[in-house]
C-alpha cells in the first residue's frame, strides 16, 4: 500500500499550473495538480480515457466538451469522457486531482 497525504508540501508554478504524478503504472495515473488564482490550463483532452476529477481545495471554473462553464469547489467530482475537451480556470488557490486509465510508457 502506498499512501501521499494530499494537501502537504503543495507546491506551485510561479507562472503556469503545476502537475506532480502521484502515481502511474500500465492500468492508471494520478496526478495532483495545483493553480494559484487566475493561472489557466488551456483545452486539452485525454484521447484514450476518461478524466476523473476531484477538487480538494479551493475554487475553479471547469469548461467541458458542451462548452458551459461551471463554477466548482472542493469536495466536488468531475467526470470527463475519453476524448473530451476541458479547461480550467482558477478562481481562487485550487488543488485538484485527476485520474485516467492507463499510463503510455509506464511500468509496473
């Protein structure tokens, strides 16, 4: 068992987000991801697995594939499908982690 207590040593990108792996290997990754107030990670998608999503702190505004923006919170679930499209913006400090399935090029 490996265990990462989330919310310690967090650790932010002075211009853009910043993206640490907690965790990957062949069937899935997790990644933490930390914003200060306005940064923004531009549309992107995950072609080949569904995006998973929950914030633990702060607050964000999250565009997914329709288009609309919603303004979400710590403590919230997203769910992205494989291929979707998403934004983020950050309202305030806001730490999240995502999940995907599979991890190209990683090993057990």
């Amino acid at each position: 068992m490996k265990i990462a207590n989330l919310l310690d040593n967090l650790q932010f990108g002075k211009d853009n987000p910043h993206a640490e792996p907690l965790h990957a290997d062949p069937h899935g990754r997790v990644i933490l991801f930390t914003l200060k107030v306005g940064q923004v990670i531009r549309e992107h998608n995950a072609p080949s697995s569904p995006f998973f999503v929950v914030i633990l702190k702060g607050r964000g505004v999250f565009t997914g594939g329709d288009g609309i923006e919603r303004t979400c919170e710590a403590n919230s679930l997203l769910v992205f499908d494989a291929g979707e499209s998403h934004t983020v913006r950050a309202l305030e400090e806001l730490v999240f982690v995502g999940v995907l399935h599979g991890a190209p090029g990683a090993q057990k």
